[in-house]
C-alpha cells in the first residue's frame, strides 16, 4: 500500500485454483501467490509479475520447510539433521530473532529477508508496519553468519521503539 495507495486490499481465502477463478470472474483484479505453488502445478496466470525483495519483503520464514521429529528419537533426529541446510537455517534463524525481537505474530505485519552475501556474510532486512500500512519503517543489518540470532535481534532492537510508539498513539 505504502507504493501503490490506490490498490483496494480485499481478503480472500481459497487454494491457486480459487485464487485463480475469482481473478478471472473480475472479483478482484489481482492476487499475490506464491511461485512455488504455481511451479509446483505448473500453471501461471498469463499476465504475472514476479516481485523481488526490493519490492516486496517475505513474510519472516517465507519458503521455509521445518522438519520435527520426537524428542528421543536420535536416529530420526540425527538423520533429520543431515537434511538440514545451513544457509536456510542461518538465515531463518536472523529472520526468526528479528521477529521475536518486534513481537512479531502471525497477525502482524512484520516482513524479513536474509541472505548470505558473496563474502560470507549475512545481511538481513527487515519491516514493520502498522495494521492498515500508515506507517512502515523498514531497517537492515550485515553481519558473521554465525552471530545470526544476534543480528535478527539487534535489528529488531532499533526497531521496537517505533512499535512501543504506535502502542502509545493507538495505531496498534
């Protein structure tokens, strides 16, 4: 909304399918869908538009898979382990702490994105908004991969004041 005011936000819930008649009936004259589903059925609308992370931030965790096993089985936990990518999981674990950090919910509006750069670094940005999108502030941190919880919480840090700010001004 903070780019393009003029869209008109009308929830809807269903799968691609449904997603994908209520466009074509004229319901709505767009919808956000995940690519991932749509390579998985191998079906695009025709007019589509990938956004980048420059235009849209994830959600925090967006495309993540998370395995989870019993607590006291070590064979099924070691061999879950093997599966485990470490990049994801530095990144997922920024985006997490940042999240945490900005009391994040599946109710607020809170966005990441963290990605390991060329020189092993990983640099993550992060978003808050109020409910309605008035106000958006938006922030970003490069550090050790290895200090991944660190950075998402620092970062969520030097945001939280401005979401203890619209508590105060009833925004939230």
């Amino acid at each position: 909304l903070q780019k393009r005011p003029d869209f008109r936000i009308q929830p809807f819930r269903g799968n691609i399918d449904t997603r994908m008649r209520k466009l074509g009936d004229g319901v709505v004259m767009a919808t956000l869908l995940a690519a991932a589903g749509l390579n998985r059925i191998q079906r695009w609308p025709e007019n589509y538009k990938i956004l980048s992370t420059e235009e849209m931030l994830p959600a925090v965790g967006q495309g993540a898979l998370v395995l989870q096993c019993r607590e006291d089985d070590y064979d099924l936990f070691s061999f879950l382990r093997g599966l485990n990518d470490e990049e994801t999981d530095h990144a997922i674990t920024a985006e997490r702490s940042f999240s945490a950090a900005v009391y994040g919910s599946c109710n607020a509006p809170v966005a990441g994105y963290a990605s390991l750069k060329d020189d092993g670094t990983l640099h993550l940005k992060g978003l808050i908004a109020t409910p309605e999108g008035e106000h958006i502030e938006c922030g970003e941190i490069t550090g050790a991969k290895e200090l991944a919880y660190e950075l998402g919480d620092t970062l969520g840090q030097k945001l939280r004041p401005f979401i203890e700010r619209w508590r105060e001004c009833g925004f939230l």
